[in-house]
C-alpha cells in the first residue's frame, strides 16, 4: 500500500449564531439578508483564534494515533493571527511536538490548504496538514453570513494509510474572484465567478486528474468543491459526470465556508462516512485549482479521532446575540470599562524563560516524591520534599481533571463577562488555579470535570501580540461523587 | 530559645484618620490627620521619635515609592524611615517594623504609619494592576471578591453546606458589621443594613454580592511604641502592651500541592498557632476578649473564625448565625465596623485594627465600648486565598 492519509481530525467552534440574527439585524439596509436567513454559522469565541482552532483540530486527529509525532507540520491559513512569527512554530510548540518537526506556514489562498497537502503527499513524507480560518467579514456582508470559523487537519504517510492518495494536479490561474489587499475582501460577481471560474478551471484540473489516475468520473463516491455557491458544486459535478449523490455537503447549514479551512474540514467529514474502496475527490479553489483523489482503504474504520467531525458539530452552542458576534470580532467598538484599560504588554524575554508552561502547558513530576505539579519551579513544592532540581517536565494539556472551586468573577475586565476561573485539580496529580472558558450559567460547580485548552488570554491592542495559555473547560460529563 | 514579644513593647499612643471617600485629602493630608491624633496621644514631640516605619499598599496610585512621602508629609527629622510593602498586611507590617526596634534596644520611641488614597483611580474597587511579568502570563485575571468568593465554593464543598445556609450567615457577617460601623464617626460606610438587602444585592463575583464586600476607601492609622518602662516614665498608666506578632506567608503549598482543598487559610491557622504561643494563649474562644480580622469579605470573616480556632471546624457557619461575633455575643468581631464599614486602604488597615483594640483596652470606644476588655487580636490578610501573607497581633493590658 502506497501513501495516504492516515489521520484527521476537526474543530468548529462551539458558538453557532443564527443568521437569523444576522438578518434581523441588518435587513434595514439590505433585505436581501433575509434570503440568507437561514440556519446558523460557527463563531470563534472571543479566545479562540487560527492558532488555537488549530490545535484543537491537530489534537483531535493526533488523539486518534498512539505517540504520533508528525515530521512535518504544514499551518495553512489566510487569516494567522501573525503575520511575521511562525504560528506554526506556536501551534507545534502548544501540541508539544518534537523541535525537530519541519513547520511551514501557508497562507495568502483559499487553496493554502490543499496546496499543503499536495506538497506534503508528492513529497511522499509523514506528516500533518493543520487548516484554519477565522475570516472576519464587514458587519451586514454576505461573508458575514455566509462564512464560518473552523479548523481540520489531516495525517498523511505510508504503512496502514485509511486513504490512499492516488494522484493530485493543479493549476495556477490568476483569476481574481476576491482577494484582501486590506483589512476586508473584496469580491467579484458571483455568476461570473461560477461561469468564467468554478466552471471552466475546475473541470479543466479535474479531467486531467481523473485521467491520469484511470478513473471515471461515475467512480467518484465524495466530491468535494468548498465554495459559498449553493449550487456551484451541482453544476460543476454536472459538467464532470459526477453523480449528484456524491457532492460532500458544504456544511453551510451549521459551520458556513471556513475559507482555506473548509476543503480539509470537508475531507475529515468524507473521511468519517467513506466506504472501503470509495473514490474521494477534493478540490481547492482559488487563484487556479488543486485536485486530489485518494481512495478509502479497509482500514478507514480503524481510525478514530477523539471527536471528528460529527463529534466538533455536535458540541454546540446556539448564539442568538449578533452584538455578542460583532464584538467577538472586533467589528465594533466596545466600552470596556477602566479595568479594561491596563497595559497588556508581554516580556517577551519572560515570555521566552515560560514557554514550556504557557505555550506547551508543561509542569513537573518529582523524581525524589514522584509529586506531580504545575508550574515547575526549582524546589519541589511537597511540603515533605523540597528537593532542588528534582522535577522531570510532565505534561498537562491531555490530562483532565475536577473543579476544586470557582467564582464567576464580574469586577474584573472580560471581554465575555462574567470571568469564569478556579482552582482545577488534575487526574493523576497537579493543580492550578485557571481560567473557564465557555462556560453555561449555572454549568459549574465543585467537582464539575474539565479538559484543558490552548486559548487567547489577552489581546494587546497597541502592540498587536496577543498572549496565549491554558483554559479549563466544562466537560459534559456527571458531577463525581467524591 | 526566643522569649518572643510578650510585654516588651507598649502603645504610646495611637492615630486615625477619618475614612471614606476623601476627596478633599492627599495621601499627606491622611498622613497628617492619623499623626496628629498619634502625637497629642501619646504627649510627645515628634523630635522624640527615632526611627519610622511606613506602609503603602499600592505605590502608582499614590505616594510613589520609597519612605520619602512619609519623611516630608510628617516632617521628620532626618532619621530612620523604612517603607514597607506586603499586601492588605501591610499596616501591621509597619507596626512590627517598630515594635522590633523597640524590642532590639535600637530606639527608644518609633513610628509606625499606614496610608492608602484609594479613591483616585476613578473606578470602584480596588486598582486593576500587574500581578508580576511572569504571574501575569498565566494568572486568571482575577479581581479580589473574585478570588475570594472561591473560599465559599471551597468550604461549601469541604463541609457540605448548601449555598443557601453558607449566603446567609455571610449576609449575617455584614449586618452584624454594618450595625457595629453604624455607631463609629471614623467610619466610612454608617449605615445598617439588612439580611434580606444583603441577601439580595447583585453578585461581584458569585457567590460574593456587593453586599459580602468590604467598602474602598482612603484612610490612615498610626502608632507610637515604646518600652513600658519609657512610658511609665511619661506618666502613661493602663499600659497596653504587645503580646503577639505573628506574620505566615504563602510558600507555595496551598496554590500547588494537593494537601490544601480551598475551604481555610492555611497561613491564618500557623500565625495564629504562634500568636497563642507567644501571648501564652491556650484557650483562644475564652481568652480573647474582641477580634479585628480581615473582613475583605464577608466569607473571610466566617472562614477565619475557625481558623483562629473561635469556632470548630465546619461551625463558623451556625456560630455567625447564633450570633457568637455580634456586638453582643461571647466573642465580639469587628465591633468598629470592620473593613466592611471602614474600607480598606490597604496600608492603613492593620493599624486601624490595632487602634480600635487600643481604644477599647483603654476603654474610650464611646458608643460601642465593650465591657472590660482584656486582650485583643488584630488578623490581616494580603493577597488571596491560594498565595497569601497572614499577620497577626495581640495587644492587651500590662
């Protein structure tokens, strides 16, 4: 068996807001919303970014291997949250990766990602593709409707792939359908984009790839072609010979169009439902087109990541606050209040001495007492051992743990009042007074069970940094007896 | 092997500002206002004081650093000034300071003063700040009631006690302490209130409510100290004495070793196992006359008194209920109103602790005298309750 993919994982944030909301809200101006008005899209919360989506998706799909580390990280996005520091330096360091991992960052496209992972798979190494997109539209735009937030990644290599790669073209075409030379896109007329674009450089891509992998286009059992298009997908799948029963859902109805995103996340949710031996077709949009064809193996059910795509889409929240979504967002300009207003500057000469705390979420076990804990500081802090220098770097991110104790914390600025945070106290050792994120009024209480987060702490306005650490969630699980 | 601070060391006299919302003061005119009282109380000039002790909590939102504000607001004469910083225990730092000095035979007569101008930030509350480079990378942002209210969640958990029974006797914590501050002129906030308000009133941080929070003020207490031997000599009669100066902070157990569950004060149970010591304490309920402990909030007073050993463990809650700490019961708290009633400058409070047990071991609290009282316990709390400074001090008759 050749290469493939061997893994995939996703993430769609827990928000979904109605675009209802949406349309209710705007119509005022343009009515022509309300036609749009229809289901819901994911909505980063105001502490989740490109970086931290993404380590939620990579997470997901790494949980599905036992010690998988990948050789190669490819980062694709067009909105990373830096645009000169390696964000996918940072995400490999949040998932705690080996420092020998070749990282890459590829952006500027909504293909970044499947161009990833073309490059990856022709390359013919191990590794991961991690996409994702927090695309910020104008406030009463149809992006605003009709785009979403979302991150999915994918494992590719040889051995027990659960795809098998069976070929991949592109083509480069500078076919400007919209492009972002600022702060927002800017767009071209749909119909011309479906007629001059989707229709004629897809199929062109396509039929080369098919007939350079023997194969019809009847055989094709998943085809995936992410656009905001309704019906562009039917007319392309026409063109081709493609059933129509095989277009992959655009997931438009609950997440929207997650940009350079959506073609992984789309193949993570093909990748759930294939068949062995069924023929999966992706493509990627934008600036030309990427066209690969992996085929389902009799091990596409033996991998299971930790919730896929159908676990991320059921982990949902309904937002119907549309003022909540446009300060999310940034789109408008909040009172923060005077606690709002203090210094959020990050030392970064500090910032480099706690990396392994903040970013990579590490603590330390004493090899004297064998006493977990967090954060590591010289002496072991047992009361009975106070060792110098004794502790090994312990890992806390995959670790779960209980709610100690909590406050809903109104005083203090938050951009999502009230700040939920408490002492946590961790499964196997460790405990660590922490921010909740995402928390349900009334959903927490002591002895609540939490997972950990990589999530945004502060945004430094002045300076553009934005720091990142560790939150506890509330699993949905029952309150333990103890 | 130490003897301790027992009876080494007396009050000479004492100050304190009025407290509030002083818009009409600087954080000299504070300074000045607590010294003058202090001065005139004991009956001495300030040439005779030789070396000082100064407290200030917050330093960007008043005096600025170092023990030069107190030096040119109080004019003194070149001599020793020491600023000192630690926390909400800051006051009675300053008083330590001095009292040492005292005891070591290295002065005759020292200062100890505390100041906090609060109320220029411009905001309710006390000031947003910077926790330290490195805290600040993965500290929840956390206000205090919001580090505070996980006290209540703590002991709610340790001993199984419904949120309901735990807001209620916290609501009776500051009825008890409004009704005592409704009685002291010094006092910032003079008015009663009551359960029903207390119980009612919106969440800060849940479950603390506006009304389970002590007020914000500006302020400044002061003390003069001496050997009784010096003041005997200065006709001084009816000495009150130091008989405890404790001080425990934080190692680090509480915030990350698992031996520690958040339902008490771990520093507060070790300084005031030593305070007994060292005041030859052995039963604390039936000893201690009156206590001035650290009511930032109201779960803070409750949890403290088991830790002070003045309930059993897990009975704070039916203790307050019954009424034990109220101006009336067996074992008075906060009887001049307490940080609920005077705020807390942050600096200035542990000296205005020790002022009240000094007015009412001399027996000149007006209003809310207590019937002869014989010992007193002052208990400041810096921080929070995972990583904290707890102080206490005892002071009584001779």
């Amino acid at each position: 068996m050749g290469r493939g993919i061997t893994g995939f994982g996703a993430h769609v944030p827990q928000g979904r807001l109605r675009r209802a909301a949406i349309a209710e809200a705007n119509a005022w101006f343009d009515a022509s919303l309300k036609g749009l008005g229809r289901g819901e899209r994911s909505m980063c919360h105001w502490d989740e970014d490109v970086i931290t989506m993404g380590v939620e998706a990579a997470g997901d799909c790494l949980a599905g291997f036992d010690g998988h580390a990948p050789p190669a990280l490819y980062f694709a996005s067009t909105t990373f949250p830096f645009l000169d520091r390696q964000n996918s330096v940072v995400l490999l360091e949040a998932l705690n990766l080996p420092r020998r991992t070749l990282a890459v960052d590829v952006g500027a496209s909504q293909r970044a990602g499947t161009s990833s992972l073309l490059a990856l798979l022709r390359g013919g190494g191990d590794g991961m593709v991690v996409a994702s997109e927090h695309r910020r539209a104008k406030a009463g735009s149809r992006g605003e409707m009709l785009w979403g937030d979302a991150a999915a990644a994918v494992a590719t290599g040889g051995g027990p792939v659960i795809a098998e790669f069976l070929g991949g073209q592109s083509l480069a075409a500078d076919f400007v359908d919209h492009y972002r030379g600022g702060e927002f896109d800017y767009d071209w007329e749909e119909r011309w984009i479906r007629d001059e674009g989707y229709l004629k450089i897809i199929p062109e891509v396509v039929a080369g790839l098919l007939a350079s992998c023997h194969t019809g286009a009847a055989d094709i059992a998943h085809f995936i072609l992410p656009t905001e298009q309704a019906r562009a997908p039917g007319a392309v799948a026409k063109k081709l010979g493609i059933a129509p029963g095989a277009i992959v859902d655009n997931q438009a109805a609950a997440v929207g169009v997650a940009g350079a995103a959506q073609p992984i996340l789309l193949l993570a949710a093909a990748l759930e439902s294939a068949k062995p031996g069924e023929m999966i077709l992706l493509t990627g949009f934008g600036q030309g087109c990427d066209a690969l064809l992996f085929r389902a193996t009799d091990a596409i059910g033996g991998f299971r990541p930790a919730r896929g795509v159908s676990g991320t889409l059921a982990a949902r929240r309904e937002e119907n606050n549309y003022a909540r979504f446009l300060a999310f967002n940034d789109l408008v300009e909040r009172d923060t209040g005077k606690r709002g207003e203090t210094d959020r500057q990050t030392y970064l000469s500090g910032y480099n001495r706690r990396r392994d705390l903040v970013t990579s979420f590490l603590g330390g076990k004493c090899r004297i007492c064998g006493t977990v804990q967090i954060p590591r500081e010289k002496y072991c802090v047992n009361p009975e051992c106070h060792a110098l220098d004794s502790q090994d770097p312990y890992p806390f991110a995959d670790k779960r743990g209980e709610v100690l104790t909590w406050t809903a914390d109104r005083l203090t600025f938050d951009p999502s009042p009230p700040a939920y945070f408490g002492m946590v106290r961790f499964d196997g050792g460790g405990k660590l007074m922490m921010d909740f994120t995402e928390v349900d009024e009334g959903g927490i209480e002591s002895g609540s069970r939490i997972s950990v987060h990589f999530r945004v702490r502060q945004y430094d306005p002045h300076r553009g940094f934005r720091k990142y650490f560790w939150k506890a969630k509330i699993l949905r699980e029952p309150v333990s007896a103890s | 092997m130490a003897q301790g601070i027992k009876d080494k060391v007396a009050i000479l006299g004492m100050g304190c500002s009025k407290f509030g919302e002083r818009w009409d003061a600087s954080p000299a005119d504070l300074m000045v206002e607590a010294f003058e009282e202090c001065l005139a109380d004991a009956g001495i000039e300030r040439e005779a004081i030789e070396a000082a002790w100064f407290g200030a909590g917050i330093d960007a939102f008043h005096v600025g650093a170092s023990a030069m504000p107190m030096a040119i607001a109080l004019r003194l004469n070149y001599i020793p000034v020491t600023k000192v910083e630690n926390m909400c225990a800051t006051g009675t730092e300053a008083f330590r300071g001095a009292v040492y000095a005292v005891a070591s035979g290295a002065c005759d007569i020292a200062l100890a003063l505390g100041v906090e101008k609060l109320k220029d930030t411009g905001y309710g509350g006390l000031p947003q700040r910077s926790r330290g480079v490195e805290n600040d990378m993965y500290w929840p942002n956390l206000s205090a009631p919001g580090a505070f209210a996980q006290l209540a969640t703590g002991y709610r958990a340790r001993h199984r006690v419904n949120k309901r029974d735990l807001k209620r006797a916290m609501a009776h914590v500051s009825v008890k302490s409004h009704a005592n501050g409704a009685k002291n002129p010094k006092a910032h906030l003079r008015r009663e209130i009551t359960e029903q308000q207390a119980m009612d009133a919106p969440f800060i941080a849940e479950p603390i409510g506006l009304y389970d929070c002590c007020g914000v003020s500006d302020g400044s207490a002061c003390a003069i100290v001496t050997t009784p031997e010096i003041a005997r000599s200065l006709g001084k009669d009816h000495l009150v004495a130091v008989k405890a100066l404790q001080l425990a902070v934080s190692n680090g157990t509480e915030s990350s070793h698992e031996s520690w569950d958040g339902s008490h004060l771990k520093t507060t149970r070790i300084a005031a196992r030593r305070a007994y010591d060292e005041a030859g304490v052995r039963q604390p309920a039936e000893e201690i006359s009156m206590t001035e402990v650290h009511d930032c909030f109201s779960i803070t007073e409750l949890v403290t008194m088991e830790d002070l050993q003045l309930a059993g463990e897990g009975e704070a809650v039916t203790a307050v209920l019954d009424g034990e700490f109220d101006a009336e019961g067996k074992l008075p708290c906060q009887i001049d109103g307490g940080l609920k009633c005077f705020g807390h400058p942050i600096g200035a409070s542990g000296l205005r602790m020790i002022y009240e047990n000094y007015l009412q071991l001399q027996g000149r609290a007006g209003a809310r005298q207590l019937a002869d009282p014989k010992l007193g316990l002052n208990h400041n709390l810096g921080g929070f309750p995972h990583q904290n400074i707890c102080s206490i001090s005892m002071i009584g008759h001779m």
